[in-house]
C-alpha cells in the first residue's frame, strides 16, 4: 500500500480506532500507543490481501488491546491508590467519535469505565465493540477471533456486571449551579455548606498514582468527605483555577494552575445532591488531556 493511500485510510478510520482503544484500556495513553502499533503494521500491508481495511484495522486495534488488558491488570493490582480512567475532553474535539445521543456518551463516562475494569478482556471487548460501536456479534466474532455463540456470552456476561452503572442525565445548567455552590464552601472551608451538598453516602475517590499525594482508599459517608474536601482544598487549593469542561461525554470541573492542568474532577449527583466525587490528579493521566486544552488554546488560567 502506497505511503500516501495508507495514511488516508488511517486518517479515516483513526476517530473509530482511538474510541475503540480508548474504551478497551480506559487510557488514552496507552490507546494512543496501541493506534501507534496498528499503524506501524498497516503501513505493511499488502492492499491486494485487504477486502475491508475498517474491519481489518478494527481487528488489529482490538487485538492490540487485549494484549496490552493482560499486563495493564497486573499494574493494577500494584497501582498506589485508587485506579481511575484516564480524563479525555470530548464537546467538539471529536477524539472518541460522535457523542451525540446518551447511550454514546455513557459509553466513555467515567463510572461506566471504572466498571468495565471488573470485566475480563474478552468480556470488555465484546462489550465495548456491542454497545459502543453496534458491532454484531457475528463482527465482533470476526474481531476477536472466537464464535458468535461466545460473544454472546461474552456480552451478556458483561452486561450483568456493569448493570450498576449510572446512566441519569445531567442538565448542565442545574449541575454547574450545584457544583459552583460546592466549590464555594469548598473554598471558605465551610463544613456544614459541604455537608448540605453531599448525600448520606457519598463516596470519593482520588487518584494520585503515589507521584501526587492523595487518599489511597476511597472516603464515605457525608461528614468523611466534608472534611477531606475542605481539607484538600486547604492543602492544594490556594492558586489553582477551577473551570467547567466537558469530559468523558459529562461536565466536569479543570483545575489549572498557572499553565498546568493539575486536576480533574468528576462530581455525579442524584439531582439534589453530590453521590460521588472523582479527582485525577496523578499528573501521568492528565498529560493528554493538557494537550487537548493547549489544541483549543486552554481554558483560563491556562495558556495554549
């Protein structure tokens, strides 16, 4: 295949292939290096030999992204603290495709991919390329390399372990009211304003990777977090920014500052109150969404 019609193709399908990466590996770094991998092959393929190039791609990523499950899991089993999706801007970037209906933005949110940690690679990449991509499972068979009679079992069983997720719209509007009230009390340190904002059994997670220090369990309960919200905020807060974006399909809270991207956090509520707090901060995880924001020319308080 010539240098010139293998990039073209590539370039076509690399939207569907990132997604694909993305969601099999909740890291965007390491789908970047799977989508690195896919075109280091395809610039050797014989074009004679390649009936479908999307299906062929396609199977290369997905391939590439069962291996890469097997070593991603036992690093996990090793990570300091909690383990967390990596953050990705969606609005009008495009990277993870068209996020245009519900059932495609909850296939990125950040609750769904922390559960699909649960599944075995077989199970996450029948459940990714079905509910994500609309593969059939006579494709997806094609894809990974087993019967379609498997994938169906794959499918179901995936679907069984991630029926907790949180599927509830968010109306941005009443979520940045929330979230600004939130950030408020945060800042005066103002417990009971906190408490008021957080349901009885509130949860928080934050992943430093043992590079930032952070919780290395989860907190709960309301008055639990309260407190280590406040006290987050008392210990990393002065100078950093706080902006709304839109990541992983949902709103979501940027902490910049001066030039770095030194947080995101997600905060799921129940209409009324704050049902689980999300913050990344290990500086590894947010180096790819830096780079987004520096694309768009960053947000303020960040310089592109």
């Amino acid at each position: 295949m010539t240098g010139t019609a293998a990039l073209d193709e590539f370039q076509q399908q690399r939207h569907r292939l990132f997604g694909i990466a993305y969601r099999m590996l909740g890291s965007a770094t390491d789908a970047e290096d799977v989508l690195q991998d896919t075109w280091l092959r395809w610039q050797d393929v014989d074009p004679a030999r390649v009936a479908d190039p999307a299906a062929y791609l396609a199977r290369t990523v997905t391939n590439l992204c069962l291996t890469a499950l097997t070593s991603a899991r036992a690093r996990r089993e090793v990570y300091v603290g909690p383990w967390l999706p990596e953050p990705v801007l969606t609005g009008d970037d495009g990277d993870l495709g068209p996020l245009d209906e519900a059932l495609q933005r909850e296939s990125v949110s950040f609750a769904l991919l922390a559960l699909l940690e649960r599944l075995s690679p077989a199970e996450r990449a029948a459940y990714v390329l079905r509910e994500a991509f609309a593969y059939s499972p006579r494709e997806v068979a094609e894809l990974i390399g087993t019967t379609e009679a498997n994938v169906r079992q794959l499918h179901s069983r995936a679907r069984r372990h991630v029926a907790g997720a949180p599927s509830r719209e968010v109306d941005a509007a009443h979520w940045q009211q929330l979230i600004t009230r939130f950030l408020v009390a945060a800042g005066d340190g103002d417990l009971a304003g906190l408490e008021a904002l957080l349901a009885a059994d509130v949860v928080s997670r934050a992943d430093g990777g043992g590079i930032i220090n952070a919780a290395r369990r989860p907190v709960q309960g309301r008055g639990n977090v309260a407190r280590y919200v406040a006290g987050l905020v008392r210990r990393f807060g002065e100078g950093a920014l706080p902006a709304f974006v839109e990541v992983n399909g949902a709103p979501a809270v940027a902490l910049t500052a001066g030039a770095r991207l030194v947080g995101v956090l997600f905060l799921r509520t129940d209409g009324e109150r704050l049902t689980a707090l999300d913050l990344v901060v290990n500086p590894e995880k947010l180096a790819f969404a830096e780079r987004q924001l520096s694309q768009i020319g960053g947000l303020p308080g960040l310089s592109g």
